[in-house]
C-alpha cells in the first residue's frame, strides 16, 4: 500500500497502535506535543543515533525488521554502556516513496521486537518523507542511580580490562556481504554484456530461452552461507549485552570505565585511556575472536587481529574493574579479561604472540572518513 | 575546509568546545556514551523532530544559521505546547561531501543561538555522512510539574479558544520565496536560450561581453523583499512562544488544552477536539492575520482565511482556557480569542465574516502526502 493513502496520520496510527507501556517511568507515551516521563529520586540518560541509507546499511542485503532491530539495539546499547537500565525510545524516520506501508510496519516491528527484549517503551517520534532513500534517527532514554553511572573515565592504573563476547564478527560479516554483492553485480554485468554482443550478432532470438532462465535465476540469486551463519548475524542483528550488565551487578561488580564498542575496540580504548588519562596493555592472544571470523578473515587475506581491533559494530561491552575484583570476573561467563590499565607515560601498548610491544592506533569505524 | 580533514571527531570537537552547561539538571553532556540529566520531583518531556533537505527547507533560500536556528526552536516549541520548561537538546546531522567545516559551525551556530534564547544545553547527538543532501535530527527534553503539564485532551464544552501572535504569515513567506526561486531559474533559463542561438547563428562571440555581465547580473540575484521582511522573517527564522507560556503563568492562568501549531490552526484543532471529545466554533473575523500576509495573499490571489487555517508552520500557541479566566486572558498581550469549545455533537464550525456556518476540515500541511 502506497504511504499517501493513509497518510501521516494514518501511518502513524498503524505503527504505534499496539504499543502497551511497559515502564512506570512512562506517564504519557505517543499521542501529544511530547512524551512525559517521571524519575523520581534517579538520573536520566540520553543517546541519539542517526543511520542512512548507503552509508550505514545497505537494503540489498538487509532486511527492513533487522534493520530496525539493529537502529534500536545501538541505542539500547549506549544505556548499558554507562551502567544504566534503558526506558523509553523515540523514533523518527524519513522515507522516499518506494516505501509502502508495509516497510514501514516491517522496520517498525523490528524496533518493537528489540525494545520488548528489554521492555523499552517507544513514546514518540516522527514520520516525514525524503527525496531520496530512508533515514533513521533513534533517542534512547534510561536512568540510573548516581552512584552506579560509570563513565569513560574512571579507569586507573592496574585495572584490568575486560571485553565481552567476540570481536571482528561483525566486521567480517560485513565483508562476507559486500563480496557476495559484488559476485552478483558482476554475473548481472556478464549477463547483460552477453545479451548485448547477441543482439548485435544476431543470435538474440536464438538464445533468447537461455538469456531468461539465466535472468529467473538472478532473481533468485541466494548465495551459499553455510558455514557463516554467525558473521552475518553480527552484521545484520546486533544485540546489546544487557545481560553483561545484569551479571556484573550481581557479582557486586562496578566497572570503573565503561563503553560499548562501536568504532572499533581501538578506538574505544583511545577514548577511554584519553579521558581517564591513563595507558593501556592489551595482549593479542587474550583477544576474544570466533572460529568463523577467524576462517574467514583467512579465507579474504586479512589480519584477524586488526579486524578485531578496529573492525566495529561489535556492540560487546568494554569495562575496567579494580585489580581486586579479579576473582571475581576471571570466571564470569563471556568476559574476557584482555589486559590491563597502566599509567599514561607507558602508552598504549598491543603486545603480540611472540610478545613484541605495538603501539595501538585509533583506527576507528569512521563513518565521515569512509564516505 | 573539507570534513574528512578533520574527521568525525575533530569535527565534534570543534562544533561542540564552546557548550558551556546552563542547566542545574544537566549533570554531563557531550563526551560520553550517553548525557546524564537529574530531575528530582519533576515530569520529563521528550519530543523529536526530523528535517531533510529538499522536504522540510531548501538551501536555494535558506541560510544554514537559520535553519539550525529553525530546526531546535520548533523542538523546543514542543515543550512549550506542553506548558513546560526546555532543558537539554540533542542534535543529529548527516551530510553529503559538498558540505564544508564552516557549512557546519553555521548550522551549529543557530541551533546554539536558539537554545542560549532558552537556556536549553546541547548535551549529545551524532554526526555522520549522507550520499545526497543534508538531514536533521533534533530531540528536545524539558520538564514541568504534573499539575502544570497541559495535554491536548482537557478541552471542556464552553472553553474560549485562544491563539498566540498572528498566523498564515510563514506560509506567504514560503510562497514569495518559491516565486523568487522561480522568476530567478527562469531568467536563467532565458539567458541560457539566447546564448544557445547565439551560438547557432554566428553572433556569440559579438554578445560574450553582454553575456558575461547579464550571468554576473544573475549570479548577484536579489530579490526585492522590501514591505515583505515579516513574511520571510516568519517563515525563515520561527520562534517559539515561551514568552506566552511566561504571561499565563504570570496571570494565574492554566490552560486546559494546548498544542503549538505547525500543521495549521485547522488541523491543530481537529487533534484537540477529537482528543478532548468536544467539538468548537470558531470566527472568521476573529483569526489574527498581519497586515504584510493580507497583501501577499492579495497580491497571489489567494485566499487570507484558507492560508490562515490550513498554512501550517506558525509555531503559535493554540490553547483553551476555561470561561471564567475571560476577564485575565482577553486584553493578554498578543493572545487572540478565536472562538469557542462546545459539545462534539455540535462539530467544528467556522463563522464566516457574513455569519454563515461552514464546517472546519482537517487540512494539515502533510508532508507524508504534499511530497
């Protein structure tokens, strides 16, 4: 169904029709000037994405529900990042006119299924048209008590340094995508280069059967990702690791720095080190890497470590704990204990498996360099 | 300067060094995974707003300080419209190569311009590229008392129905700029014409020198705005009434429903009515219209009441207030009485100037469907 037949307002109506409030915090969700929310006696948390089309996903290889999962677990993942409980999301998207209703309702089931995995109300938002492509911006709400917030930089020296799940999945994930898009770009071109040199031999009628079946098939194109099923899960559904945040409060653990991992863990661990102005050893070997990012990163002639390093999108959490909790995390299902703070003259240091000192580079995932 | 020279965080860096934090409630702003906001006894309000290029302004007439300026004032208008105080502000921007450093600290500069107008700190956002045009992303939070907060369902049969400053005014803006735009492509056009036949029957390189001073003429393009200044004041550069917000409560006057009108008066009103389940009257003589858009509509032959019910844009206060406050609200600086609220049964009336009734459709100014 074409958006223009409902219109704004109908559109509206039929994306937030069944949202039921979750949270006691929301008092008032969709439906007026503004949202209103009540945090008695706690502090509020605020973050804000922004995705396009082209630069931060790519419909050719996306789907619209895991897109919007993906928009909203980012901002979720932000909250847990300074130790907070995410609450409320605001949603605006802009769109061009080949979307129909029905794209919408897909996106915005993905955000729904990513807000009720952590009881996330949506309580506002904006719907508006775009000459070209789609646009998502996110607001992600929470609150935490004053106490419990940990920010980048709290980290001190001879900290440990922790890291949830794997990292470079997702990047090689990535990856994993493009190359197929590229093979199926170039049979097209193939194809229709073919179909050209026949018109212009005359055999076009002849091959005319062979030229369709061969374009049906196209169509149909599905590559072969037996084998990579995780990469492309990373890539395409990122999830937030609220449940890390769960298990450290239940250890009795607060981090002393705390970020999620975006950029790329490089660069996180740049921001964290510059503003606790502290240094840092990391080891190449305690790097948490998966069988099948480490197989492909092989399979393409890349360095696995410096996918990890500075791959991004992993959305893990990276966390500092005092040297005095290392009984603590050293056995705490899916963190890694990756290094160590040190003061800040000693640098930041990557030491290698034959154990040489590099210095780490902040190569972020720099999405205003890159495009 | 080019962006990618100073990358996405020297960018931020640069844009955002000279925040100084205004609000007691905002605890940490920009520089961390999220901002940190306190608000003790307080209801928060949230609302967000998404501009793109070639939809919601065109930069053939719109200044980047304007339009930043534009952008943040009618997110804060939001919060008046709720009877509540702007706080804090988040903005997002995505932006194609063509755009400059300087393109951006203009931008950046309005929108800090309209929030030292309130106080509102910026205390986060996102930065990030676009393959075509520029988008806008702006989410502003405030917050009020719970028994201040005005929604748009307290409307009650016999409420007299108020309207703030004076309305159409930014729609006749928008028509004069779109003419400009038009005399100005089609002079440019004809020159573009006559120097294709120049070149076609031998006379070019004889006219070059006139040629070259008439493209100078048109590249110096300015349009006569002179007895027409509020127009494109109005639709350029919006303000929100927090003004107004500050005489009611001056005057002991809460407002049983409110909304800011950016859609248009009637459409402002249909969401108020069939919130509040009330229906209204309304009169034609009554609706406040500038001098300045009484010509303009003249002078493009159409019609003043139509552009000042359905023009949209005016970020005005529409608001209702019970019948007994009649005596404080009727000689309130720059508030107008409209009309009346009456039972839902009765509909939404205009009484035109002759005092014939005609009902009152819900003509929105949709960008879902105008686009």
């Amino acid at each position: 169904m074409e958006i223009s037949k409902i219109g704004e307002f109908g559109l509206i109506e039929r994306l937030t029709k069944d949202i039921n409030v979750q949270q006691s915090s929301t008092l008032k969700g969709v439906g007026d000037d503004c949202a209103v929310l009540s945090y008695p006696d706690t502090r509020v948390l605020t973050t804000t994405d922004m995705l396009m089309e082209g630069v931060h996903f790519d419909l050719t290889y996306t789907d619209l529900r895991n897109l919007g999962y993906k928009s909203a677990m980012v901002n979720i993942s932000d909250i847990f990042a300074m130790n907070g409980t995410p609450r409320q999301l605001l949603v605006s998207f802009a769109l061009s006119k080949r979307f129909t209703v029905e794209d919408l309702e897909m996106l915005y089931e993905g955000i729904r299924a990513a807000c009720q995995k952590w009881n996330v109300d949506i309580v506002g938002g904006d719907t508006t048209s775009s000459l070209t492509g789609l646009a998502i911006s996110i607001t992600c709400i929470g609150d935490a008590h004053e106490e419990d917030i940990v920010y980048r930089n709290g980290a001190h020296d001879t900290d440990l340094i922790c890291v949830s799940g794997d990292l470079g999945a997702s990047y090689m994930g990535l990856q994993l995508l493009e190359r197929e898009k590229s093979v199926y770009y170039q049979q097209v071109n193939e194809l229709n280069k073919r179909i050209k040199e026949a018109k212009a031999d005359g055999t076009y009628d002849a091959k005319l059967e062979t030229f369709r079946q061969e374009s049906t098939a196209l169509k149909d194109f599905q590559s072969d990702f037996a084998g990579k099923e995780y990469l492309l899960q990373r890539q395409l559904k990122a999830e937030a690791r609220g449940d890390i945040i769960e298990r450290l409060r239940e250890a009795g653990i607060r981090p002393t720095a705390m970020m999620d991992i975006s950029d790329g863990l490089s660069s996180e661990l740049h921001h964290i080190c510059k503003q606790s102005g502290v240094g840092c050893r990391i080891f190449e070997k305690n790097l948490p890497i998966d069988y099948q990012t480490a197989v492909m990163a092989e399979e393409m002639n890349m360095n696995v470590t410096t996918c990890a390093l500075n791959g991004g999108e992993d959305y893990e959490l990276i966390f500092t704990v005092p040297i005095g909790d290392h009984e603590k995390i050293k056995n705490m299902e899916d963190v890694h204990l990756i290094g160590h703070i040190t003061r800040a003259e000693l640098g930041m240091m990557l030491v290698s498996r034959d154990n040489q000192d590099f210095e780490l580079k902040a190569q972020g995932w720099n999405h205003m360099n890159s495009n």
